[in-house]
C-alpha cells in the first residue's frame, strides 16, 4: 500500500525562532532555505537564508542525507510541506522553523519587517 521508506525517518523537528538564533550564532554547519516568493523575500528575509529555485533544490539534492536543513517560510506552514519533500528524499536531519519569519520578528530581530 505505497512505500513505507519514510517511516524508518526522524521526525521533522520544530524550531523555535529563538533556537535557530542560537544555532545561526553558534556557527552550525546548517542550511537555512527560505520556501518563500521573491517578493515576499524582498520584504523580510532572514541573514543566511537561501531562496528555494530549481537550481538550489537540485544542488540540495546531491548532499549527503545527514546535512541539516531548517525550512522557512512566512507562518511555518509552506516550510513544513518543504521539509517533508525532503525527509521523502531520505533527508535525516530536517527542521522547520515554528512561526515562520513572522515569529522570527516577533521573538528574535525586530528589525525584520512583519507583514
């Protein structure tokens, strides 16, 4: 009844805004991939964050299954679908960041615009 592959997979671990901080400051080898527009990059992004194009996903594709990647997006809800993409592909050590951009100004750097 399908593939049953992702079951042997961690879950996809949820990040506070603050934590992700933490581990941007701590100098984790990590990549921050934000799933958003353009426009809404345009907005608000976050020092690190790299759009999601074809030609990065298809670079993603290639790293070793271990590499941790933290999805972002605006609210938690498009970077959550894009983490579970990747655990599809084999990927072990996922994260979504909880709340999104919007809760990374909220809690972290107010200095982001909210929108």
């Amino acid at each position: 009844m399908g593939d049953h592959t992702t079951t042997d997979l961690p879950p996809i671990r949820q990040l506070a805004a603050p934590e992700l901080k933490a581990m941007l400051d701590s100098g984790a080898a990590i990549e921050l991939i934000d799933v958003r527009t353009e426009e809404e990059r345009a907005i608000a992004a976050i020092d690190g964050a790299r759009l999601l194009d074809q030609a990065y996903h298809d670079e993603l594709l290639t790293r070793d299954r271990e590499t941790p990647l933290v999805f972002q997006c605006h609210h938690g809800i498009r970077s959550q679908h894009a983490a579970e993409y990747f655990r599809n592909e084999g990927f072990r050590n996922l994260y979504n960041l909880r709340g999104g951009i919007d809760a990374w100004s909220a809690l972290v750097d107010p200095a982001v615009p909210r929108y």
